[in-house]
C-alpha cells in the first residue's frame, strides 16, 4: 500500500517541479525579448525629451524678447505678447481639434485609458499634434506644465516602437507604460519618480515584467539629457573616481541631487 502513495507522490512532485522549470523558461525568454526593447524605448523617449526640452527653451528666450521689446514701445508694446500668446492658444486649439482630439488636456487620463484597453493610442497623430501643440501652448506663455504632455509622448513613443516591432497586445502594453515612465524621467532627472508613477498610478501593474521594463527604460532615459550637456552625475565627484561606475549606477537607481554628494565634508560621507 506505501509504494504506489509513493511513487504518486513522487510523480507529482517531478509534475510540479517540471511545471516550474517551464515558467521559469518562460518568464527568463520574457525578459530578455523585452528588456532590450524597453531600453530603446527609453533611447528614443529621452531623446524626445531633450529635443523637446530644447525647443521650449528656445521659445522662452522668443518670448521674452518680444515682452521686453514691448517695454520699449509703452503705447502699444504691450499688445504683442498678448497677441502672441493669443495665437498660440488658438493655433494650439485647432490643431488638436484637426489633428488628434485625445491629444487635448494633459493625457495622463487618455493614456490610462489606453493601459486599460478603453481607447486606441495612434502615436502617428498624437506624437506630433502634442510635440507641437505643446511648445505653442507653453512657450506662448500660458500657465500650463510639462507633466501630461511628457507621460503621453513618453506612451506615443513606446507605442511607436511597438508598432516597428509589431509585438502583441501585451508587450505594446508594457512598452507605453515604459516609454510613459522614460519621459518622466528625463524630463525631470527622476528616474525613480517616473517608475514609481507610471506602475502606481498610470499601469498599476506590478508584475516583474512590467517593472524591470519600465525601470530599465527610466534609467537610460535619464541619462539622455546629461549627455547632451556633457555632464555625467558620477564626473563631479572626485572623491569616488576610484568606484565610479558603481557610484554612477547607485545614482542612476535613486533621486538623490548630485549636489548632495559633490563633497564629502558637506555630504557626511
């Protein structure tokens, strides 16, 4: 009577174990078919997000030369900016109503809905519509911030490569959640920031997967911009030059300012 329980027993655990084996095999062809897709991702948002950032400086600088021209016109000067930021409210306005109308208000909502397979992303319209209508809007001068339009062409972005690599339903899934969360984060040099909001409040999705794509893509992202400056967080730190690339990784994972370690004496290191 014991053998049989026995050799049942031992079946099912040869079942049980070859059933892991299996999900490991799986979840191990995941990861390396997603992360590489997830880190250009994050390649091709940080570098939406520098262009991006760029173009609203330039607009900025356009922006306050004509408001400081106007003071030198104290009659009428004072009608060209507002003038200017009345067109560029308008101009915005029939843009997305032509265009792209899911491109309108922040998009953070537009693009949970999209996670939540309510609505279509269509990164051909929306990426270009909100890139524009976005320096229109705020470099005319409106009260308007960054955030929205960053998380929804971070998303357009990752739609995008999706799209190239004509993936699943799942995997575009997973790579707009990481582009969403790469914008963020090159944006506002937050990498964690951006993970954290984009799985908690954009995707609330946890799952490994979904978190090692989103993480990777924020961290390259990150480091777009202080490559186009030609600062790297690790180069301003002469006291770790000897373990500079695990102090650059370190950084790379947190939010710590790189003012908080430039010297030891200020830093308590």
């Amino acid at each position: 009577m014991g053998l049989p329980l026995n050799s049942s027993s031992a079946a099912a655990q040869a079942v049980s174990a070859e059933s892991e084996l299996e999900a490991y095999l799986s979840v191990r062809q995941q990861r390396r078919w997603i992360f590489p897709r997830a880190a250009l991702v994050g390649l091709l948002a940080g570098a939406v997000a520098v262009l991006f950032r760029s173009v609203l400086m330039g607009a900025d600088t356009v922006r306050l030369a004509l408001t400081a021209w106007s003071h030198s016109v104290p009659t009428w000067g004072w009608m060209a900016p507002v003038f200017g930021s009345t067109c560029g409210a308008a101009l915005t306005a029939d843009l997305t109503r032509r265009f792209a109308p899911e491109a309108a208000g922040s998009g953070i909502p537009h693009l949970e809905a999209v996670l939540r397979r309510y609505r279509n992303l269509c990164w051909q319209r929306l990426l270009p519509v909100k890139f524009f209508g976005g320096v229109l809007a705020i470099g005319s001068g409106l009260v308007l911030g960054r955030e929205g339009p960053t998380v929804q062409m971070g998303g357009a972005t990752g739609a995008a490569v999706a799209h190239w690599l004509k993936v699943s339903e799942t995997k575009r899934l997973t790579l707009i959640t990481a582009g969403a969360g790469a914008r963020l984060a090159a944006a506002f040099n937050a990498r964690l920031a951006g993970l954290v909001f984009v799985l908690e409040e954009v995707r609330r999705d946890f799952q490994p997967i979904v978190f090692g794509a989103a993480f990777i893509a924020c961290v390259i992202a990150d480091v777009m911009p202080g490559l186009r400056s030609g600062r790297t967080q690790c180069s301003r730190f002469p006291h770790m030059q000897r373990h500079r690339w695990r102090h650059f990784l370190f950084l790379q994972c947190s939010d710590l300012p790189p003012a908080c370690l430039e010297e030891p004496s200020t830093a308590g290191f």
